[in-house]
C-alpha cells in the first residue's frame, strides 16, 4: 500500500476533516430521511395494490379506520407529517446551527409514533407498535403472521441505515468517544436479520417440524451475518495495515485472504436471496422434475431402456397482474439491487468522502423494497384468491392446495389477528357508551 509523505497525509486528513464538518448535518439527517421516503414508499405500495383490485387490507389481516376507506391514505398523512418535521427542522438548522439540532429531528419523531392522543392516526400508530412488539419477541413458540414478516422484512432493508443512524447522532453528539462503533454498528445491521432468522425458526416450529422451506429460508438470512462480520474485521485489519503494515501476526487469516472470504460470502448472499425472492416469495419460477425414459441399443443390437429425471424450469402461470413484462422488470431490478445491498452490508465500505454514495445505495435498496412488496404481496394475493400455498414437494417445486382443515397451521395464518378485532370491539363499546 502506498503512503503519502507526513506533511501531505496531515494536509490531506485535514481537508478531508474540514469537509466532513461542512456536510455533517447532511449525513446526521440521512437516515430519517430514508426511514421517511420509505414511509411514503410503503403508503405507494398499499396505493398500487388498491388499484390493482389487491385487497392489502385483507392480506395483511387488518380493519381500516374506516369501512370503505383505504388504508394507504393515513400511511401517506403520517409521511407529510414526518416530512414537515425534517423540513422545519432543516430550515430551524440553517437559520441558528445548534449542534443538536438535527438529532431533534428525531426526537419529534418518536414523540409523534408515541404521541398518547387519539389524533395524528393513533390506529396506524398504535397497530405498528403492536406489531414491531410481536416481531422483536423471541419466543420461538409465538405465531408468525403475514403482517409481521412483511415489516420485518422491510427493515432488512433499512439494516445499514440502522447503523448508518448510530454512527452519525454518534459523530454529532461526541467529539472524541467512539461509542463502541465498531461493535455496536455491526450488531445494529445484523438486529434485522436476527428478527427474521426466529421468525423463521418459529414458522418451523409450528408446522411440527414438517416444513423445511422455513429452515432453508433461515439459512438465507443466517448467510447476511458472515458479510456483516467479516466487514468488520476487514474495517479493522484496514486501520492495522495503515499503521503497521499488516495485520497482528495472532491473527488466523491475513487481509488478503478475509477480503477473498468476504467475496465468497458476499456473492452466497445475494445469490441465494436473488433465486428466493424470485422462486418462494413471488413464486415466479417453479423448478419441477420430469421423468425421462430412453432407448439405448449396444452393438449386439440389443435394447435396454435408461430412467432419468430431468429439471424443468417454469414460470408460474397465475398472474395477477395483466402483463408479464413487469414482472421480468422486478427480476431484473432485484438482482441488480441484491448483489448492491449485500455489498452495502459491509461497514468497512463506509468512506466519508462517498456521503452521496452512501444515500444514494441506501435509497435504492429502499426502491428495490418496494418492488419487492409489490410482488411479495400480489404472490400472497394468488395464492389466497386461488385458495394455494407453496409446497415443499422436493419433485415439483410449485404451488399446492392450501387445505381447508381448522386445524390446518397455514389455514390459522388466514384468521383475523384478534388483536384487532379487540380494538373494534373496544370502540364500538366507546361508541355506545357514549350514545347513552
């Protein structure tokens, strides 16, 4: 690695300090901003899939506010609020400087989803409370519903921007103290991953044990803490060859051979996650098996007869959606978005001097999440409509029957969450309480 001499290092670090002091309330405001262009994102979804004649009200088991009423438009009346909220806060910066005042941006934030009144869309609030409660329990033996693994998923995608948040209040707050970035960032993206991976875990648990598509569906969120991990050593085997030259001899691998690991573990994750995205939560292409007979006949012209069994590759043939190109646009995006993400992963690509970059692969991860709600939520809509479930027949790879049994495990995920119809009861017990 080549070095510059002492006095041109200091000048250059120097620069690169005075420049990251000009743009640090930019990089401070970056992750709500992304939080809230994903909140209008998510208000964009339920607003395509009405349009679409896709009920998401019904999928994801919950009562609007009001009958007849769709249910993006509060999500889009809680975006203008948090929108308003960075602006004020922006202009409030540019008129007095305070050091603390983009870490306000935050605060008011939460005060608005804590917000006690029954104002400022208390049922959205108050449902997406319950919810981020059901997800961040690990209790392997609690229900996973549908609703619950689309928000955890959702904040898969906002993984980095979690640790993204810390390290900029972190370098807004303090001078000098680290914060333990090194091992609280990490963890920070990885906390996602483990809400998914016990969701996971859970959903196999209360098939008895029967379905292996949750095991191998743990296996691809498992396959994000091997990048996270190694980023982090790779970021601190960087500040070690900067200042010696190499990293500690104790160590059991050198810095060449944990960026050639990370290559290998970056290129399994996005892959793998890649063929699930597009195989089990879209169910777009279905692997199936054809047996095959063939004729073989030796030079003593005698026949014998070889059995062989071939894969086939299908694409699924109930589509909600009137025209297929979208679909192979969402294939090609989410490949693209994958292998970028699972690079975004890794902390020790954060370079200061690549802020914009920094924004920019974060917001289209957010982009690449929308798509892959809109398909995620349409595969859900054929299979309920078409009364199917995915199958984990190991000879055809497609779409089964979903049994009408009550005791059915997948047939209780189609029940209303009784949570809810608690609040409407409570209501109604409001309502006429007040009527007399």
């Amino acid at each position: 690695m080549d070095t510059d001499g002492g006095g041109s290092g200091t000048a250059t670090a120097m620069q690169h300090s005075s420049i990251l002091e000009n743009i640090l309330p930019a990089a401070t405001y970056r992750p709500i901003v992304i939080f809230c262009i994903g909140l209008w994102g998510w208000g964009l979804n339920l607003y395509l899939l009405n349009k679409q004649q896709v009920d998401p009200a019904q999928l994801l088991q919950i009562h609007p506010v009001e009958k007849n009423s769709p249910i993006h438009k509060p999500v889009f009346a809680l975006a203008g609020i948090v929108t308003t909220i960075i602006i004020c806060n922006v202009w409030w910066y540019w008129i007095a400087p305070w050091h603390w005042t983009p870490i306000l941006c935050y605060v008011f934030a939460i005060l608005l989803i804590l917000w006690p009144g029954k104002n400022l869309c208390r049922k959205e609030r108050e449902r997406f409370l319950r919810v981020l409660r059901r997800i961040v329990s690990f209790n392997l033996f609690s229900p996973v519903y549908f609703g619950d693994v689309i928000l955890a998923d959702i904040l898969t995608s906002f993984s980095n921007v979690f640790g993204d948040l810390f390290s900029t209040c972190c370098s807004a707050t303090t001078e000098d103290n680290p914060c333990y970035r090194d091992v609280l960032v990490p963890l920070l993206i990885s906390l996602p991953y483990v809400i998914r991976l016990r969701q996971c875990l859970s959903e196999y648990i209360d098939s008895g044990g029967e379905c292996k598509r949750h095991l191998w569906n743990a296996l691809k969120y498992a396959s994000a803490f091997p990048v996270i991990l190694i980023s982090a050593s790779q970021k601190k085997a960087d500040r070690w060859v900067a200042a010696t030259g190499s990293v500690p001899s104790t160590w059991w691998v050198s810095d060449t051979n944990l960026f050639r690991l990370w290559i290998i573990f970056v290129f399994f994750n996005s892959m793998y996650s890649f063929w699930w995205d597009i195989s089990v939560d879209w169910n777009l292409i279905n692997v199936a098996t054809s047996s095959r007979t063939a004729m073989m006949t030796n030079h003593a012209h005698q026949h014998h007869y070889l059995h062989y069994t071939m894969p086939i590759v299908r694409f699924r043939r109930h589509l909600h959606f009137n025209d297929a190109g979208p679909y192979f646009a969402a294939m090609v995006i989410d490949l693209i978005l994958r292998t970028t993400w699972s690079l975004k992963l890794s902390s020790h690509l954060y370079v200061k001097r690549l802020e914009g970059s920094i924004f920019m692969m974060e917001l289209l991860e957010v982009i690449r999440r929308w798509v892959w709600v809109i398909f995620r939520m349409e595969s859900e809509w054929v299979k309920r409509t078409l009364g199917t479930l995915p199958t984990d027949n190991a000879t055809v790879l497609a779409m089964d029957t979903l049994g009408n049994s009550a005791n059915s495990s997948s047939q209780s995920k189609l029940m209303p969450i009784r949570e809810e119809e608690d609040d409407d009861d409570d209501d109604n017990d409001n309502g006429e309480s007040t009527a007399k």
